[in-house]
C-alpha cells in the first residue's frame, strides 16, 4: 500500500518560484531537429545498460496495455526518447508530434510536464 505525507501547500511553491519558467503558448521554443539514424544510434549504444534495464518492462507494459491506442517510451535522463513500444496505429499518430526515437522532449523544449522533467 503507498503511503502519502501531507505536504502543506505553501511549501511547494509555483514553477517560477522553483526556478521554472512556464512556457508562454504565443512563443514557444522550437524544439531541436530529432537525432539522425546514425546519432540515434551512439546515443542508444551510450545508454545501452539503461535500455537493456528497461526493456523487460516496457515489453510488460505494452502487454498490459495492448490495444488501448497507447505506446510506452523510454528517454534518457535530458529527455531523448531512446525506444517506443506499442500499437502500431498510435506509434504512427505519435511520430507526427514527435513522440518517436531520437526526438528531444526535455523539459526546455516541451514545457514542465515534458517527459525529461
């Protein structure tokens, strides 16, 4: 069972008091291009013993999942997605914003609830 300590809501602050600064929608950053197949590669080859950790499951994952129009993503500590796992359909409609391999979704280029936050 998980146990939860309550947090008085004054001690948690805003985003900026924490340093962050809350992307403004008119503006926002452009992200970087996604990796090239042979970048994509070194950066797998560089995080090959978290993949390999992973993997197992994510592969659990999916199985529990299969057929819910989902997939499971794995990114290293700033935000590169290394690996996708899922339904077929929803990997297509994700790499159309960039939910693919090689694609930076940091905290600095997708905002604060960004995958590398």
């Amino acid at each position: 069972m998980l146990e939860f300590e309550m947090v008085h809501p004054d001690t948690i602050g805003t985003a900026e008091h924490k340093g962050f600064h809350p992307m403004k929608p008119s503006h926002p950053p452009t992200p970087p291009q996604p990796l090239t197949p042979a970048r994509l590669r070194q950066a797998r080859a560089q995080q090959h013993e978290l993949i390999a950790h992973a993997r197992p499951a994510m592969e659990f994952i999916h199985e529990q999942t299969r057929d819910t129009d989902s997939i499971v993503l794995l990114s290293d500590a700033q935000g590169m997605l290394l690996e996708t796992l899922g339904d077929a359909a929803f990997a297509n409609r994700a790499e159309r914003v960039a939910l693919r391999p090689g694609a930076n979704w940091h905290e600095q280029w997708r905002g604060t609830n960004a995958i590398g936050t």
